[in-house]
C-alpha cells in the first residue's frame, strides 16, 4: 500500500533512535569479551531489529534500512565509535537508562506513525509500535545469551511504557492528522512515563513462585 514520504521530524527521530540504541547495543557487551565485529553485530541488530519486524509485519519491503542505507551507515558507525572511545565515555554510563528510554520513546513513536502511514488499524499501529520500540533489544540479549531487558522485573516500564505511547500517538493521531503533532504525543508520553518509572521505581507486580503448598516437615524434637 502507498504510504506518503515521511516528514523531517520522523527522519529525524528515526536517526537519532538508531544511534543511540547502537550505543546501547555495544555497551551492553562490556565485559562479554566480544570483537569488534561482534559489537558491530550488536549495535547493528539493536538499531534496526526492531524496525526490520515492524516492515516485514507491514510488507513494507525492502525494509527501511534497505531502502535508505543511510539508516545501516549510522548503526555501524555508531557502533564502532562507541567501541573505540568506550573508555572515554564509561563516566557517563549511568546516562545510559536516560538515552535508552529516549531511543524507546523515538522509536516506539516511528513504528506506530509507519503502521498508520501504511493503513494499519489503531490496535495494530499499538503493537508495531511496541516491537519496534522494544523488539532490537530482546534480539541483542539474545544474542548475549541473557534475560531480555523487557522481562526483567527489576526494569521499570519499559514495555508498558512504550504501549501507553503508542497507545497516545494513535489517539492523537484521530485529533490531528496529517501532522508532527501525534509523533510529539506519542514521543512524549513514552518517555514521561518510563522516566517517571525510572526517578520513582515504577514496576508491574512480579509473578513470583507463590509459598510451597507442601512446606517441609520439622524435625521431630522427641526423635
């Protein structure tokens, strides 16, 4: 189906989502002994996997790093300038939270416009939102054989986050059409409440193993 060109201000966000979650990807491997190549894998799969699904969902093909490969350019450059000036920036690696819920604001906010854009439904848009918000990181701590980021439950809202934002979008997408106004909203909201989740430790109840039905027996003291 025919979608309109996107505006600057998605372009915009798009790359700058894709920079900051190749970082995000190449400092999740600090300490994993992984090569150069390895963190390039990383940074590129963060950056872009997420929007990879989005497209082959929507059969917007060739996917949009395909058709502009300006979008793979940043994801490796990113990458590789993040993995030789790591030293340099291990200071600031407790910014890292903050520039991770902005990469999901950005991105959820792009894959919820494009599905719209592409004539998706209001619950459709939501979910492709969500992928693409959260989908490059599982892929990446897949790769890094770990729990992916979005189940941990000591992560405050992250996937909650990016749904009531793309959630937003879509609704304001109803109020104005045809402008930056739904991708504000959507972007907005996503962040306001993943950083209100991170500043006040906002969490969804856990689901934990409950007590054991069958508790073991104590010791007979008379034994």
């Amino acid at each position: 189906m025919f979608a309109p060109d996107p505006s600057w201000l998605y372009l915009a966000l798009q790359h700058f989502g894709v920079v900051v979650s190749a970082v995000a990807g190449v400092l999740a491997a600090r300490g994993r002994r992984v090569d150069l190549f390895g963190v390039v894998v990383l940074a590129v799969v963060t950056a872009l996997g997420g929007g990879t699904i989005r497209d082959i969902c929507l059969g917007a093909t060739p996917v949009f790093w395909i058709a502009d490969g300006r979008y793979a350019a940043t994801s490796v450059v990113a990458g590789v300038a993040t993995f030789w000036c790591v030293r340099q920036i291990m200071p600031l690696l407790k910014y890292l939270e903050l520039a991770d819920a902005f990469a999901l604001a950005l991105f959820t906010a792009v894959g919820a416009s494009k599905s719209l854009a592409h004539g998706s439904g209001g619950f459709i848009a939501v979910i492709l939102g969500t992928v693409t918000g959260v989908a490059g990181g599982v892929l990446r701590d897949v790769l890094l054989a770990q729990l992916p980021l979005v189940f941990r439950p000591e992560i405050k809202l992250y996937a909650t986050a990016a749904l009531v934002g793309a959630t937003a979008l879509v609704a304001a997408q109803r109020w104005a059409p045809g402008s930056d106004v739904p991708m504000l909203v959507g972007v907005g909201t996503t962040l306001v409440l993943r950083l209100a989740a991170i500043r006040w430790a906002l969490v969804l109840p856990v689901f934990g193993a409950g007590e054991d039905s069958n508790p073991p027996r104590r010791p007979d003291s008379s034994a």
